[in-house]
C-alpha cells in the first residue's frame, strides 16, 4: 500500500513538473522580425512580441509607412536578426543567437547577391 501511495505520489510531482515547465518555457518564448523593401530598403522591425504572426505584422507595417513592397527579410525567436545591404542593392537577412552571430550570418547571405555588404538593422528580444 505503501508502495502504492508513493508511487502514484511521485507521478502527480513529475506531471506537475513536466506542465509547469512546459508552460514556463512556453511563455518565455519572444519574436522579432524585420521587413525590408526590396526596391527602396525601407525597414520595420519588431521585438518581444509572444507570436511570430503579431511579430511580422508589426515589422511589415513599420515598414509600409515608408514603402508597398515590404517583406519580411527574417523572424527569430529569443534571437537576433539582422538586414545587410550591398553596393547595388542585393541585401540578404539572417537571424543569430547573438548580434555578432546575426550579423555575420546576414554580411554572408548578403555576399552571395552582392558586394561591400553592411549591416544596416539588427534588433534582439530579450529572451
């Protein structure tokens, strides 16, 4: 009986556990995103957003203040993210677990359409 009782005991904590880990992780999730125009490198942006949709919303709409082409270059989430724009006009967006990550991956992203490639936006949530 004894057995019996811890038993069932030791389950309920571990459920218990495993829900409320679940949960937290869950919750700690944040997004960003930016939107590039591809013809006027107009940008948005967007950071700590609990949803990858809300996140690009908010980005894409930042940017079509100032263009109607926008699209969303990258997403991340507990991330970094950033846009690297070239001499003529090729930009490539990656995103990173740090900026100096995010940015390195986006200068390469952006090698492969064109040269003298610069950071021009990166943005972190705050995981």
């Amino acid at each position: 009986m004894k057995n019996t009782i811890t038993s069932i005991a030791f389950i309920l904590m571990a459920s218990l556990l495993f829900v409320t880990s679940a949960t937290t992780a869950h919750a700690k999730n944040k997004f960003g995103a930016i939107a590039i125009s591809p013809s006027s490198k107009a940008m948005g942006w967007s950071y700590n957003y609990n949803s990858k949709w809300k996140a690009n919303q908010v980005a894409l709409n930042k940017c079509r203040k100032y263009a109607s082409d926008c699209k969303i270059g990258v997403w991340f989430r507990n991330a970094c993210g950033a846009v690297a724009v070239g001499a003529n006009g090729g930009w490539g967006a990656h995103w990173g677990n740090s900026v100096k990550s995010a940015k390195w991956k986006a200068k390469k992203t952006c090698r492969k359409y064109d040269s003298y490639c610069q950071v021009k936006r990166w943005v972190c949530t705050d995981r």
